[in-house]
DNA sequence: TTACTGACTCGGA
DNA sequence: ATCCGAGCCAGTA
C-alpha cells in the first residue's frame, strides 16, 4: 500500500532537490526514511539510466565534494557548474551552508 | 536461505 | 586537516 519502495522513494526526494541546490546521500537517505541506507542512495544513481532527466549531479557526499572519479567527475562538475553551484578551487570542496538543500547545519 | 558488495558516514588516533 | 577501521543496509549472486 503506502509503503513504496526505498528505491521509488529515493528517487521521489531527488527529483525535489530545487536547481543551484546540493544535497548528501545521507540526507537523501534520511529523508526516504532510511538514515542509514547512504550507500544504497549511491547504488541507486549508479544504476539511473543516462538519459535519466532526475538531478543525480546534484547529490555530493557530506563532504560536500563529489564522489565520482574521471569522466563522471568532470560531466557532474560542469553540470553544477552551469547551475550556478560554487566550488572551492583549492579544496574542490563545495560549501553546504550555502548550496547544501534541507541540510541539518541550517 | 546465506555471503558479498559498495556514487556512504562516523568516531577515534 | 588526514588516515583508518567499523557500522550500515538494500541489491545482487
């Protein structure tokens, strides 16, 4: 009945992170009702198709840094760098009490 | 059913 | 700040 799938669920919270936003996949995590389940949040972008129109770019790890490496890395980076999101040169780092979405330091 | 995996996170050193 | 070890839990085999 009302209980969706974590994955369905997961995904219903992406599609809500509001454009030049941030967010964490322990915050996605958290608000798909499992605190815990970070690593299933990443598990699930992994397997988006890649003409998915969902914000995948948009989820950063607590860090606030991206968790891709070579070519993801440079296709997430530009994509946020389009919407306006900040990064910090030295670092690489971006600052989530700016961009961070529904972040609980906020 | 059990075992292993990992786009994560946290706490301690 | 960095590094390391352990916990977590939905998929997958």
């Amino acid at each position: 009945m009302f209980e969706d799938n974590f994955k369905q669920r997961v995904l219903q919270v992406l599609n809500s992170v509001p454009y030049g936003k941030v967010t964490t996949y322990g915050n996605i995590a958290k608000l798909a009702g499992s605190p815990r389940a970070a690593r299933q949040v990443g598990a699930i972008l992994k397997g988006l198709p890649s003409d998915t129109l969902l914000p995948w770019h948009r989820v950063v790890n607590r860090e606030g840094k991206i968790a891709l490496m070579g070519e993801a890395y440079k296709t997430q980076y530009q994509r946020l760098i389009d919407e306006g999101v900040v990064f910090n040169q030295m670092s690489g780092h971006i600052d989530l009490k700016l961009f961070g979405w529904m972040m609980d330091g906020v």
